[in-house]
C-alpha cells in the first residue's frame, strides 16, 4: 500500500476513491485503502473533497497532500509531505 522510496517527511501511497457515496470514510482491507466521498466526480470536485477529507482525518495540512497519479482515475497515488513527523507517523501507521 505504501511506497518504499519516501523519505523521513513524506510518505507515498495508493487508494480508490468512490465518490457519489453516502458519507466520507475509509474502509482499509489487506490489500487496498478505499475512500468514500460524497462529492461527484466533476470538475475535480471528489479529488478536492479526498484531500480535504484526509486533511481533517489525520489532521495534515491540504497543501501537503497531492495527487501525483490518476487525476481522472478512481486509484489514485497521493504524496503527503509535511513537517511534522508525528502526524506523519500516524498516517504511515494507519496505513500499515
């Protein structure tokens, strides 16, 4: 699910997205993280609703995430690069 190639302040990872769903969550299984957002895919409307989503999960700033794969994709590959090392260590342990 995580990258190896990610240095001490970022962390690379996969996920879907489901958007038009009822309620923003995260459900984790062995091999995938997927994230439902109520948002529609339009106009970019579902990628901004998933990084503020996870910006407020894990309490990471919006600026420091960004989609670097699959703009227009349900699976999609973020980057999350931030300061604060123990924030960043929840987000990597959650996704473990």
């Amino acid at each position: 699910m995580m990258a190896e190639n990610e240095n001490k302040n970022q962390i690379i990872f996969n996920l879907r997205i489901l958007p038009n769903s009822s309620k923003n969550e995260i459900i984790k299984s062995e091999d995938m993280i997927k994230v439902k957002i109520t948002a529609p895919p339009v106009d970019g409307k579902a990628n901004k609703a998933l990084i503020e989503f996870l910006s407020k999960t894990f309490k990471i700033p919006k600026t420091s995430f960004k989609i670097i794969k699959g703009e227009t994709s349900k699976d999609k590959t973020l980057s999350v690069c931030a300061a604060d090392e123990e924030k960043l260590q929840n987000l990597k342990n959650f996704l473990k």
